[in-house]
C-alpha cells in the first residue's frame, strides 16, 4: 500500500513544530535585549563614574590650593606680627638717638683738664652725664639697638653714609678714616647710617 501524506497533516505537524521554535527565538531575542541594556547601563554608570572622579580630582585640587593659600596667607601673618614686634620701635629709637647724640657731644665738649677734684660741681655734672649715656646705650642694646662706630672698617653703603673722600697716608682705599655721627642698627637693620669720610686712592 502507497501512504500519501496529506497536506492537512504536514500543515498540523509544521504548526506544532513552530511553537517551540518560536519560544526559543522570543527567548534568545530577549536574552540579547537584555544584553544589550545591561551593556547601554554599565556605559553610561562608566560614563558617569569618569565625571564624577573628574570632578572629585578638581575639587581635591581646589581644596589643595586652597590650604596651600591659607597656609601662605598665616605665614605672611605671622611674620608681619613679629617684624611689627621688632621694629615697632623704630620711630621712637630714631628720637632718642638724637638725645644720645646731644650727650656724647656734652662729654666729649668737657675738657678732661678741668675734671678735677678741686672742681667738684664740673666733675660731678661729667659723671652723671657718663652714667646717664652708659645707661641709655644699655637700654639700647637691651631692644635691640647697636652703635655703628666703623673707623677703619670697609665703607658700606647699606651701613655708612659717605661725607667725602680723602686720600690718607697708610689707610687702605675703600675704608673709612672718619665717623662724623655714630649710626645705629636694630636687630639687624641698618636704622641710621653713620656718617663717615672714606679713605680714597691717592
């Protein structure tokens, strides 16, 4: 006997074949979906992760700076208020040189013959004044404040302060023969020059 196959039958095995497949395809299809969302999210969390770090190099680079200037800022502060307190006095010293000038000449002025016993009131009036410029060199020097007396020192300009030059027999060229005035230094800084001849080739 010759079985022909029918048309309906081949029909109703393919339509009961398709089911299956068709399931395999739906899930495959949204196993690649999902794929491919997973891999569109982790891009843009790569995405946004990059610019969030970015942001966070600049703000940590900010923030560096930012105690970098502080630091520079209390620095300069700092010292500030320690020059103020060394040198605050420097208005006031520079008027009281002037009082030490007025009484060095007053002893120098004395004529050291005359400084005798039988000439007790001089005598006395010329030790006072010593004691009294002893003393006032001693508060000086306890602030800080120096006495710039350069005879036979190297001329300075940041130091001395040249009256004149003169040619001198046995002194060096270039030092100073003369002090005219006593200068002054506070801790360090030149606050008046002295004033001073300078020795200069003949």
């Amino acid at each position: 006997l010759c079985l022909r196959t029918s048309p309906r039958l081949l029909c109703a095995a393919t339509q009961q074949k398709n089911p299956g497949q068709n399931l395999e395809e739906d899930q495959s299809q949204s196993q690649n979906e999902q794929k491919a969302e997973s891999s569109s999210a982790e891009k843009l969390l790569a995405e946004e992760k990059a610019k969030l770090e970015e942001q966070l190099k600049e703000v940590t680079d900010k923030y560096r700076r930012a105690l970098a200037d502080a630091e520079n800022v209390r620095q300069r502060s700092q010292k500030l208020v320690e020059e103020a307190k060394l040198y605050g006095i420097q208005s006031f010293c520079k008027d009281l040189l002037e009082v030490a000038d007025i009484l060095e000449k007053a002893t120098e002025s004395v004529p050291k013959e005359e400084i005798k016993d039988d000439n007790p009131h001089l005598k006395s009036l010329y030790e006072g004044l010593v004691m009294t410029e002893v003393q006032i060199q001693k508060v000086f020097k306890k602030h800080g404040l120096l006495r710039l007396d350069p005879v036979g020192a190297k001329f300075d300009p940041y130091e001395h302060e040249a009256l004149f030059h003169t040619p001198m027999e046995g002194k060096e060229p270039g030092t100073i023969a003369l002090v005219s005035k006593i200068g002054y230094k506070l801790h360090g800084r030149t606050l008046r020059p002295a004033l001073v001849g300078v020795v200069k080739d003949p």
